[in-house]
C-alpha cells in the first residue's frame, strides 16, 4: 500500500501538475498509513462530523474542537493522504479494470484469509443474512434494500459465527459473479457454498432462514460434511408435498416430520402458523417447549420439536454482528 500510495502520488503529479496535493507531496511512510488507518477508524466510529476538514478546525470549546487530529496531522496532509491512497497500480496493464472491485480486491485478497487463519471457529455459524455498507455514492454495485436500517449501500455477503457475530468470510455482491457456480443447487444458493467452501469437511452447523434454504442446497453441503438446519419454503423443489396440506389440519404446539436415510429430517411445526424447517442434525422426534402468549395475554408453554429451539437460538450471528457496528 505504501509503494503504490506513492507511485499514484507521482502518476498524478505527472499529468496533473497543478495539483494541489500531489504538487506539495512527500512520500508516505509506513507509520503515517497506521496513523492514517486509525484516524479514519476513530472518524467512522467514535467522533463523527459532516466534512473530513472538520476534524482539523481550530475552533475552541468543547462542543467544537477535536485537537487530537491535529496532532497526528496537518489538515493538508491527512487530505492529501486521503486523495491518492491507492492499493492497486490503476496503469499498470496487470490491473484488471473489468472487475468492478478492482480497486480494493487487494486488500479483500488480503484480510480475508487473515479473518480465517487468526481465528478458530465454533461449530455453529450462521451465514447469508446480508450486510449493508452505508454509501450513497456513485458505484454500479450500489444497492437499495427498503427491509434493512441501512437502506442504501453496498451489499455483502457473511459467514458469521453465531455465538459472536464475528465475521469469518464475506462476498461483496457485484452482480453477476464467475465464482464457484453448483447447477444442481442454483445461483443463488451456490453463494452458500461459496461462502462455505473454507469450512468444508469440518462437520460444522450451518443455520440458515428460508430464502436460500432448500433440500437440494442440504443434500449438497452433506456431503461436503457441513451440517444444515433453517426453515425452508414448502414450494422449493423437493419439498414434500404433503406437508403443504398440513397448515389446515394442525394446532399449535403440533408436528410432524419426515426424514431420508441420508440423514435429512423435514418437520412442520404450528405456532400461530405452520412452520418448515430442514435439519441433517436433529432427531425430529425431540420435543422441547417454548413460552407463547395466548389471544387472551396469558403465556402457556406449547410443545415444539428441538429443531426450533436451536434454529432461534443460533441464527442470529449476522444481525449480532450489525449491533457490533
């Protein structure tokens, strides 16, 4: 990041040399790009102001003044530092422009695989809720989700630890991808096994909500020895038909299941409505109770397989990591 800082410091002064920053530039060192990291850190996190400029104003008070930047930094030099900050060699004819994330894969390249080889993952994860990385700039891989807090942003990919929350893998969506790509599971449920393919023969449990789930995605990660449980849509292909029926002939606290002697159970299970659920883990036949409220307010326990107990109690690793945020 440093050499490449200043080879685009240089680039720029070439073709531009009136510029303001990069007329005045000196070559950056490696202590000023930790320096650098961790203001930008702190602005993003713990002092929060509309203009980069005024983390540097001299205005006196407390209200106003923020004199630790200046510090660190001349106002100057922090936004010429901001400006040319590159990692990645843009006319160098090795640089592919085609990737629309050509610009950060370096240091995707990077962290990631440290996120892996620094940590060791518990055996329940949670992946594919998708985070949003607020932005509102002019990116074609910009993306509006009106379900998020973060409406507006960049969207991504994660494979979290569902005690946690912390990350272990990530995908940053750009639309169409030349990735790992499964026929028999489909598009997007082959983001699932890319985002898995690190964990793979490992016997981990994945939990996992109805969007991506489905019981070719189960069967797929079996057998790369990935553990699955997650409810499912009863109209994905494979499905048992004659559990859709079952929502008009069941009461609350009332299940029914199926299994394959691959190892993959199918439950139905009624709350205040039916509920699928895939597991290659649980005995469907396990019963447990949870509290609901009754029309009346009263609470009362009702019977519910284990299936359900461990799928709420565990599925919450990306929203967990949203809060960490």
């Amino acid at each position: 990041m440093r050499d490449v800082t200043n080879l685009r410091a240089a680039q720029v002064k070439a073709s531009k040399p009136k510029d303001f920053y990069a007329s005045g530039w000196t070559d950056v060192t490696l202590d000023e790009l930790k320096a650098l990291v961790g203001c930008c850190l702190s602005m993003e996190y713990a002092v929060v102001k509309h203009r980069l400029e005024h983390y540097f104003s001299s205005k006196t008070g407390f209200l106003f003044a923020t004199p630790g930047y200046r510090d660190i930094f001349k106002r100057d030099r922090f936004m010429a530092l901001w400006k040319v900050l590159h990692v990645c060699d843009e006319e160098s004819t090795a640089t592919d422009k085609s990737e629309k994330l050509y610009k950060v894969c370096p240091v995707l390249d990077h962290v990631v695989p440290r996120f892996q080889e620094h940590y060791s993952l518990q055996q329940d994860v949670s992946p594919l809720d998708e985070g949003m990385i607020p932005s509102k700039n002019r990116l074609s891989i910009k993306q509006y989700i009106q379900s998020k807090p973060i409406k507006w942003g960049i969207k991504a990919f994660l494979l979290c630890e569902s005690a946690t929350g912390y990350i272990y893998n990530v995908e940053i969506y750009t639309g169409k991808t030349d990735g790992l790509y499964v026929p028999e599971i489909g598009a997007s449920r082959s983001v699932v096994a890319r985002l898995t393919c690190c964990i793979e023969g490992c016997n981990h449990k994945i939990f996992m909500d109805r969007f991506y789930n489905s019981p070719s995605l189960s069967s797929y990660l079996l057998e790369c020895k990935i553990h699955l449980c997650g409810t499912v849509m009863p109209n994905r292909k494979q499905f048992p038909r004659q559990f859709q029926r079952k929502k008009r002939d069941m009461q609350r606290g009332q299940h029914d299941y199926l299994c394959t002697a691959s190892g993959m159970s199918v439950t139905v299970w009624c709350d205040r409505l039916s509920i699928y659920f895939i597991s290659t883990f649980h005995g469907p036949h396990i019963v447990d109770s949870v509290n609901r409220k009754n029309k009346s307010g009263e609470v009362s326990a009702a019977a519910c397989p284990q299936v359900v107990k461990e799928y709420t109690a565990s599925m919450g690793g990306c929203d967990l990591n949203d809060q960490n945020d």
